[in-house]
C-alpha cells in the first residue's frame, strides 16, 4: 500500500529541506536582482553572471565562465552571444593555443559592470539589513562551509566517476 500525505509528510517536510529552500531562496534572490540590472541595462540572469564574473576574474575561457557561473555551456554560449552583439565582451585567440578563445569585457563591459556592481552592493545591503551584524559575520561562515563541503563532494564525486570510466 501507498503511504498517505501525513505520513510523507513526517518523512520529509519539503519546506523545512534544506536544499529546497536554498534553491527557492536563491531563486527568488537572483529574480529581485535582476530587476536592478535588467531593467536599467537590458541584461538576462546569464548575462548578468557571465559581466560579473568577467569584471571580477578577468579574461576567461567559456568553460571557466560556465563553471564560475554554475550554467551549461549552450546557455553560456547564447548569452555570451548577446553580449558580444551589445560590444559588452570580446574575444581574443589565445596566445598560446590558438585553438582557445578567451573573453574579456570591452570597456563599455568594464563601465557597465562597475555601475551593476554598485547597485547590486546597494541591494545586498538592504536585502541583508534585517540581519544584525554578528548574524551577517554567521551567516557568512556558513554559507563559506557549506560552499567548500559542496566542493569537496563535487571533486571526491567527480574523481570517482574518473576512476568508475577507467575501469576495464
């Protein structure tokens, strides 16, 4: 027999799940911001991620930019499409091998980048300002532990896999 609603329930209380609500928060989090930057430059959540990582990391390969940016590849490659079109970003043959291609903003990225980054710290602030300081400082450690725990099981998962592919 199936298990009833009260009994999934007690087993797993989606809105008190964790990963649910991270996702829901971030969700709603990136949708807000993006009426700051959307509106007034005209850019999609993609483009925002792909000026904001540019501007903060400098020239990067599409592939650095998808994984910084936590986007799959076409979804990159779209919105690096667009920006290339508005002359936000460019892109130069490496030096080194020629088959690569690194992004970089233009300086109309640059300008435009340094204004988002503005309103964006603006929003941030607001967004945090129910929180008092020490829970900012808290807040803080734990989101930088549970970010550094997703990345050790990333690369222990992606080094298993490795393994599991290399296996006669």
């Amino acid at each position: 027999m199936g298990e009833t609603a009260a009994e999934t329930e007690t087993l797993l209380a989606l809105e008190e799940f964790l990963p649910y609500r991270l996702a829901v928060l971030a969700h709603k989090t990136s949708r807000e911001l993006s009426g700051v930057y959307g509106e007034r430059f005209g850019l999609s959540i993609p483009e925002w991620r792909i000026l904001a990582n540019l501007g903060r990391f400098g020239p990067l390969y599409a592939g650095e930019l998808a994984e910084r940016s936590s986007m799959d590849k076409p979804k990159v490659t779209r919105a690096l499409q667009r920006l290339e079109t508005a002359g936000i970003v460019q892109r130069a043959v490496d030096a080194e091998d020629r088959r690569q291609v690194r992004l970089a903003l233009t300086r109309r990225g640059r300008a435009m980048f340094r204004e988002i980054a503005a309103l964006a710290l603006d929003w941030e602030k607001q967004f945090l300002a129910p929180l008092s300081e020490a829970e900012r400082r808290t807040l803080d450690r734990i989101l930088t532990k549970l970010m550094r725990r997703g990345e050790d099981r990333s690369r222990s998962e992606n080094a298993r896999a490795a393994r599991h592919a290399e296996a006669p």
